[in-house]
C-alpha cells in the first residue's frame, strides 16, 4: 500500500520557501534566468499550478537537483490530493494473482 502523507506540501511551496528564500532570490530572477515565464511561476507560487515536465528540467538545471525531485513533489501531491476525493476505491477488488 502507497504511504501519502495527510496534508501534502504543493511543489511551489517547496519551490518558494526551500529555494527561492533560501537563496535570497527574486521570483522575476528566476524567470529570467531559468526561462519559465514568470505567471507561470506565481501561479506554482500559489498552488494553482503544476509542475511540468519542462519546468522540472528548467528548475533541476538552475537548482542543481534532479528533474525526477520536482516531479516526484507534484506527483506525491496530485496522489494525496486524490486519495482525498477519490470514491469507490475500497469497492475495487484486486485482480488475484496467477
């Protein structure tokens, strides 16, 4: 079974509050400097975003982590925030085994 913590952290906070503050950045910066357009990045700010693919590789390279970091974030949140509102689940029955 899939352990998804309760209260999942969107991937802007992580991005705004572990990186950009920590490195004493400015959003408009880290536009430029990376290429994502900067709405793109206020929305993530806010959580009405997600991270893509393409804004993964961009902020790995800027950020000197690793694409799969970013979108395992987005990907442990998308899974927690539907373990929420997901219905029927529990009616499912697992296919048996061969």
């Amino acid at each position: 079974m899939l352990h998804l913590p309760e209260e999942p952290i969107h991937p802007g906070r992580v991005l705004f509050d572990d990186f950009i503050a920590d490195f004493g950045l400015a959003c408009d910066t880290v536009a430029t400097e990376t290429g994502i357009p900067l709405p793109a990045l206020e929305s993530l700010d806010k959580g009405d975003a997600h991270v893509t693919a393409e804004m993964a590789l961009r902020l790995a390279r800027y950020f000197s982590t690793s694409p799969e970091f970013w979108l395992n974030l987005q990907r442990t949140y998308d899974l927690a925030q539907a373990s929420k509102t997901a219905k029927g689940l529990d009616q499912i029955r697992p296919v048996a085994a061969a």
